[in-house]
C-alpha cells in the first residue's frame, strides 16, 4: 500500500531541496539583463508556444519530476511571486539573488549534529541554522535601508523615460509607457490589453478606484496577475451582507443578463457556493467584497456604474431588486493579493454625457471641501473620494504580426508600467545591478549577503560575456530592488534551516513502472555483458557508472 506523504531528512533533504531550487535558478538567471536570454515554453490547452523573459512567468512552468525537488522549486519560486505582487517588476533579480545565496550557503556547509562546520574563509563558520537564518533577515534590513537611504525621486519625465526604456528593452515604446505613466500619476492605473491590430495602441480614460477583494478565490479568471475580471457586465451595489442564498436568487431569476458585478461588504460561504454553481449554468456572478466602504463611498461607486444604491438604512432590501437599479461597467480588474490594492473601474454608466453624474458629484465634493477646515480629518477623506473618482486609467493595447510576440511584448509592458509606478513611488537608484553590487562592496566582504548581492551584476555582465557598459541613464526602480532583497532572503534564510523534506507523493503512471524495469534489465544486461568478457576494458569502468547511477534511481523512485 503506498503511503501519501515521503520523507528525506538530513543531507538527502537538503541535496534534493538545492537540486529544486537549481531546477529554477539555473534557467532563470539566463535571461537577466539587457542580453539575457528568453525561454521557449509551451502554453497550456494546446494554444501554441510563447517566448519571454520574463522571470515569474518562466519559474511557474518549470515542475521537478521528484516530488522533493518539485516542493523545494514551489518554496523557492515564493520569492519571485511576492516581488510580482507587490512591484511587478523585478522577479528574476529576486531569483537570481535567492539562488546564488541558497547555493554559497548550502555548498559551503555540511550538516552537523549541533550547527555547521566550514571552510576557514566561509563567513558562517561554525555557526547553526537560525543564528545564521537571523544573520541574514538582519542584515537584509540594513541592506533595504541603504537602498532607501540612496534612492532619488522621479522629478521629471526625463528619469521616468529612462526607467520604462531599461525595463522594455525599446526606446520608443519607453517613451510611450513614461509619457502615460506620467499623465496618470502616482494614483492613476495603467492595462495592458492584447489588441487588435499589428501595432501598440494607446489611449487615456477616466477611471474609479476603490478599496475591495474578490469575493472568494474560485473566482479568479486571470490567475497570472490574480485578478477578477469582468466585461461589459450589470452592477448592483449594496450596503447589506449578503449571507442568504435566497436573497440573491430572489432577484436574479428576473433578470435578463447573463452575468452580474455585486458589490457588498460581505458574502456567506453558502452565497459564493450557489454563485459557483450558477456559473454552471450560465449565468456567471462576479462577488466583489468592500467591507471597508462607508455608506458615502457605495454612493460614490453607485454614482459611477450609474446604479440605484441599494441602502440598508432607507429599508431596503435585495428580494426587491429590479432591472432598473442595476448599473452598468465596462471593464472591472479586483486583485486577489496579500496586499492592499484598489479595484479599478473603467467606462462607468454614470460617467456617460458632458453632464454626467460623476461629474455633477465631484463638483459636489469639492464645494464641500472648500467649506472645510485644512485639519478636519474629513477634509482628507473626502479629497481622497474625489481621487478615486476622477483617476486617469491608460490603456495599452498590444498588437504584433504574430501571438508569440504578444505575449512576448505584453510581458515586457506589463513590467515597464509596474517600474515606473515603483519609480514614482519610492524614487529610484542606479540599474544594472551596480545599486547592489556598490552596496556590497561598502559593507565588506565579511557580510553574509556579499556575493549574493553582487550576484545580479555579476549575472548581467556574464549574459553579456562581460561586455556590458553600465551607464548612467542605467536605473531601476528603487522599490523593486528593495522587495528583490527582502523577499530573496525571507525564502533563502528559511529554507536553510530545513532538514526534512515531506512532499505529498504524486500518483505514478504505468509508464513509470515500465522505464524502471527498463532500467533494471539495462543494467542486468552490463553485470552478464561483464561476467561474460564482453565488455572492453576502456569501456568497463564507463558501463559500472551508468550501472550505479541507474541502481540509484532506481532506489530513490522506490522511496
């Protein structure tokens, strides 16, 4: 009977958790800087191949075949998917500094009963897992200061050309990206669509932004930037929980559409249940949850869908709702993420006309705004509403002769629009790697992140066969350079304290079986070939190899 889980401990645990690792680091760090490599993959359900260089999105593909090594590859890909999460650039620095910090501490250490013991000139000598674990969180910290400390704002469009220019490898489309992401500001949001044509598109749109989740994971439908989207859709907007299915159903079997945006402070597990089955049927239900949200602000959102607000404190309730209270949006993005990030609207029915009602309300606010104290707390709240509001969103369109180059290009987009937004954000610091590497040279080669921090340079120039001329007009984000050094050493240092590895085994298919009792008639075949003189001798000691490496699959595929 096969047992559920596996188990290595030790120095089997640790070989097979840095062979994980490698299985990611290795090909990754190929592709950094401007002479990186890209990766040929394979896309799923049959839709052809895709090329990038993308860090995050090449990790995600890569799965060990061993189970140990497959879990080692998920804990380590952890980093690359925070630094996307919250900057959206800056993945395979973060890679290329976790894997060269994993593979200096784990070939320079062998397991101990009490700690590690090392070569005389390794900075960890003798020193056990979690001290050296909090030596490395510790000087993480000091290392994220420095590069706070030298960061210099984004003052003109001048700087944030160059920062989109590094990240998009294309000069002109930098500057299409930086003009865009200077016109929508800080608090503005930038899409990236695949378009239509065989060229970029662009275009700049008035938006809303408010604080809001997807109501429950299920329903994410673009799970590579963990996003909910909804097109083209009805939008009901409520102040009243929804935990009753009954209420829901009320309503929506009078409805005409096929799809509907609900956004309310909450919602059951009962209510996300019926609304995954509804989707079985048919009819497809987006949940946002807005729990945050003061009365005034569902008016604000109800005003810009151009839908009825349905108040719990005026009696109403959601049995009653009709056909004409709904609201209607073009294109609604809520983020399924740790972190907080506003779910951004575009095409409003309420934004419609010269006139609109948006309008009308902003003009509202900020009549209120006038007539109020500069330290009334609500003079903030209310600027902040206006904001929301009036946001610009651009749009970018990406058109090429061929899929492959889509996606290629929407990849590349899509990370040059999340750095200049960190640019704009936290300022920004010398690129190509020199921001670390300088770093590293001030602190000494006595720091424990030393080589780990001169890894990207070093890595940029070794893509370039060492040619590389890093210049000024070279800069990053400070803000991605910083998540690349927090989130490559929250995994790093955590597993360099793992001693036991417990993946969950993985259902074997015949196939398998078969290449195992291949292998072992292979190797039966060399042991008589041997006993019988019928090996070479300079072949003898080649075939004795292969025989033991085989034997030793052979035992590990069998636990």
């Amino acid at each position: 009977m096969s047992q559920t889980t596996l188990v290595k401990l030790g120095d089997k645990a640790r070989a097979a958790i840095l062979r994980g690792v490698n299985a990611v680091y290795e090909p990754v760090r190929l592709t950094l800087g401007p002479e990186g490599g890209n990766a040929l993959m394979y896309r799923t359900y049959g839709r052809g191949p895709r090329i990038t260089n993308d860090g995050v999105t090449i990790a995600e593909v890569i799965e060990p075949k061993d189970e140990h090594e497959r879990l080692a590859a998920h804990a380590f890909k952890e980093m690359a998917k925070r630094t996307n999460e919250r900057a959206g650039d800056g993945t395979t620095g973060t890679i290329v500094i976790g894997g060269a910090l994993i593979n200096e501490l784990f070939n320079k250490t062998d397991e101990v009963e009490a700690g590690f013991k090392t070569a005389a000139a390794s900075p960890v000598k003798k020193k056990g897992v979690m001290t050296l674990s909090r030596e490395i969180l510790a000087e993480a910290k000091a290392v994220e200061a420095e590069i706070r400390a030298v960061a210099k704002p984004v003052d003109s469009l001048e700087v944030l050309t160059k920062i989109a220019t590094v990240s998009v490898e294309d000069p002109e489309l930098g500057k299409t990206i930086a003009n865009m992401a200077w016109e929508v500001g800080l608090d503005g949001f930038i899409d990236t669509l695949e378009g239509y044509t065989d060229h970029i598109e662009t275009e700049i749109i008035k938006g809303m932004r408010f604080p809001a989740k997807v109501g429950a994971k299920a329903f994410v439908n673009n799970p590579a930037r963990y996003e909910m989207v909804a097109e083209d859709c009805p939008v009901l907007v409520t102040n009243i929980a929804l935990d009753n299915a009954a209420q829901v159903g009320a309503f929506t079997k009078h409805l005409s559409t096929t799809k509907l945006i609900i956004i309310a402070p909450s919602f059951s597990d009962n209510v996300l249940v019926n609304m995954v089955q509804a989707t079985k049927n048919g009819f497809f239900v987006f949940p946002v949850k807005a729990p945050a949200l003061r009365s005034e602000q569902f008016e604000d959102i109800a005003t810009y869908f151009g839908a009825q607000f349905i108040d719990k404190s005026t009696g109403k309730r959601i049995e009653t709702v009709l056909p004409h209270d709904l609201g209607f949006v073009e294109r609604l993005i809520v983020k399924d993420t740790e972190t907080r990030e506003d779910a951004v609207a575009t095409g409003g029915a309420g934004t419609r006309g010269e006139n609109s009602d948006i309008h009308k309300r902003i003009e509202t606010l900020k009549a209120q705004v006038i007539n109020m104290h500069a330290t009334d707390i609500h003079k903030k709240l209310t600027e902040r509403r206006i904001a929301s509001l009036a946001s610009a969103v651009g749009i970018i369109r990406v058109g090429a002769p061929s899929q492959a180059e889509i996606l290629y290009l929407k990849h590349k987009i899509e990370d040059a629009v999340y750095a200049c937004k960190a640019a704009l954000e936290e300022g920004y610091v010398p690129g190509g790697g020199l921001c670390l590497r300088d770093i590293a040279e001030a602190r000494g080669k006595d720091s424990i992140l030393y080589n780990a921090l001169r890894a990207p340079y070093e890595q940029i120039q070794a893509n370039a066969d060492g040619q590389l001329e890093v210049g000024e007009d070279i800069i990053d984000p400070a803000k991605a350079i910083r998540l690349e050094v927090e989130h490559a050493t929250s995994v790093a240092s955590k597993l360099l304290t793992t001693k036991i590895s417990i993946p969950e085994e993985r259902d074997h298919s015949p196939a398998e079986g078969y290449e195992s009792i291949g292998a072992a008639i292979t190797i039966f075949a060399r042991y008589f070939a041997r006993q019988h003189g019928l090996l070479k001798d300079a072949d003898l000691e080649a075939e004795q190899e292969r025989a033991q490496l085989l034997e030793q699959r052979i035992a590990e595929d069998n636990g």
